[in-house]
C-alpha cells in the first residue's frame, strides 16, 4: 500500500501522514493558443516578464505546509489540474524536441552531474534485447513531476512517445501543482532502448496517501532497494550502468507557478533558469542512455555536449 511522502535529499521517501487537501473553489480561465495549453491566472508567472503576478486577496496559510496560498492561486492549481491525463498536444511534443544547436549551448547547464553515479561489476539490465532505463516515481510528487521535463526531452532523442499525458504534481505536497506529464498509458518506442515506468501512485489522495497506479515488480523493487541512498523517487536506472535517485531540477524555483506553455517557451530562452535546468539535465541523461546503447545513434551521441558531458565521467 503506497503511503504519502515527504522531501529528503531533493526527492521522496515514504511516511505515513495526515493528508491536507487543497479544495478549488472554481476553476480559473483557460484558452488555447499555438497548438496546446496556455492557461491564465493570477499568481503565476508571466512568461513575458518572468515576474509573479501578485494577488492581493487574502492568504492562508496551511501548518503542514510553507506555501502560502491565496484564493486565486488555489483557482490556479485547479486550473491546472483540469488537463490531468489530456493527451499532450502534437504542438507541445513538436516543440520539446529541443534542437542539437541550443544543447550544444547550453550543455550540462545547471545540472548537477555528481547525481549521477556509476556502477560496475553488475550485470546489465536489459529487456527486448536492448539496454533497459528504468523508472519509479509517482503521479503526486513535484520532483518526478520536475524529472519528466528532461527525461521526455531525453528520451525523445532515441525513440518517440504515443498517448503521453499531461500532469500536475499533487497540488497538498510542496512545491504544489507542478505541471508535468505522466508516463502511465503511454507508449514509448525505440530502436536503441527498452523505457519502463512505474508510476506507484496517481496525485489523487486516499486514506493511507494516494491512490496506488502502477506497483515496481519484485526485481525492480529490488534493485531500487540496491541504490536507493535515501533520496526516495525519482529513481532512474540506466542498463544497471549508473543510477540516479533523486530529481537534478528543483521544482519550486524552476516550476512553480507555471504552467506548460510558458515552461516550452522559456526552454527557448536558453539563459532562463528553465533552460538551463531542464535542458541542462536532459542532457546529462542523454549522455546516459549513449553511454548503455553503443554510442548510437550516432547524430545525438557524437554531439559536442554529449561528449562534454562524457569527460566529467572520466570516459
């Protein structure tokens, strides 16, 4: 049975604990525009100036939580969480085929890459006969939610996704309603590797947490238990190669207070934090997955920021 999390170490682990639920009371006003999402409400940020709209009526504060929320940013995390498990426009999957040229630019950006560690003398995991990546994370926390960014860019690069779903982050955890994506229902295919997720659990509460999704099977649960240093989810295994347990992008100074559209077009932006951070880790994936497939293919992994990225690893 999943139990609700709290933060350690820039990831989840889990506690039992009495849940506060953030009950909307309307939900804010949304339109469409470029192809996918755009949605509109005070507290969130302006793309155009990057500023938080400040809201003028009265906050209240939950005990269990440091964020301060006002009426109108609970009408917001409302707003958001309408689009949960709306199928992400082609417009938006278009745009998160981040091109080689702003990568090269950016690099690791601000990535931090000692998340990652190796690991040797094992045997590989493989599935379909191709290098497995493996992931466990959760629909409600915001540092899987922040995670996905990079990973669907990353991964991306060496295959493709059909019927991947928008998602927020459970809107009582902290940071709250981190727009995301989720990869349960969705289908990834690749030439190069094996992508298995398990989502545990939807950002629906229950008595005990959140709804249970999609529970690891005995070897995953394994070898999660074999790496996990205490960071809880996200956890990311590469091939039994190297391994990384905890998000590399903060979601509270990257994510919160956004919404999908403004993410993308910040992500074009490549000196915004959003850039630097997400494409930055997609990057540090990216290397990963080159270094379990054979180096191919060879129009990603021979690009200057993989092989960057390469030498911090000694390789």
């Amino acid at each position: 049975m999943e139990e609700m999390s709290a933060e350690r170490k820039g990831g989840y682990v889990p506690i039992i604990a009495v849940m506060v639920v953030v009950v909307a009371a309307a939900i804010a006003v949304s339109y469409m525009l470029g192809g996918y999402l755009r949605t509109t409400a005070p507290g969130h940020v302006s793309a155009a100036t990057g500023a938080n709209a400040s809201a003028q009526s009265t906050a209240v504060q939950n005990p269990q939580n440091p964020y301060t929320y006002n009426a109108e940013q609970t009408k917001a995390f409302a707003a958001l969480a309408a689009y949960d498990n709306d199928v992400v426009p082609r417009g938006m999957i278009s745009e998160l085929h981040i091109p080689e040229n702003e990568s090269n630019s950016i690099g690791i950006g601000s990535a931090p890459y000692p998340a990652i560690t190796l690991i040797s003398g094992k045997p590989e995991l493989a599935s379909a006969g191709k290098p497995e990546v493996l992931y466990i994370g959760a629909e409600y926390c915001p540092y899987c939610a922040a995670e996905r960014w990079a990973m669907v860019i990353a991964l991306m690069r060496f295959g493709n996704f059909s019927n991947l779903h928008l998602m927020t982050s459970s809107a009582a955890d902290t940071p709250p309603s981190i727009p995301t994506f989720t990869f349960y229902n969705s289908t990834y295919t690749s030439q190069y590797i094996t992508f298995v997720s398990d989502e545990q659990t939807t950002n629906k509460p229950s008595q005990y947490g959140y709804v249970p999704l999609q529970a690891p099977t005995p070897e995953e649960q394994s070898l999660e238990s074999a790496y996990d240093n205490g960071a809880g989810i996200p956890f990311l295994l590469f091939a039994n190669r190297s391994v990384e347990v905890g998000a590399t992008i903060d979601p509270s100074s990257v994510l919160y207070g956004r919404n999908w559209t403004t993410v993308v077009q910040e992500l074009y932006n490549t000196s915004s934090a959003q850039a630097q951070s997400i494409i930055g880790s997609a990057d540090l994936l990216t290397e990963q997955i080159c270094s379990i497939d054979n180096n191919t293919p060879a129009g990603v992994c021979s690009q200057p920021y993989v092989t960057s990225i390469r030498k911090l690893f000694g390789s």
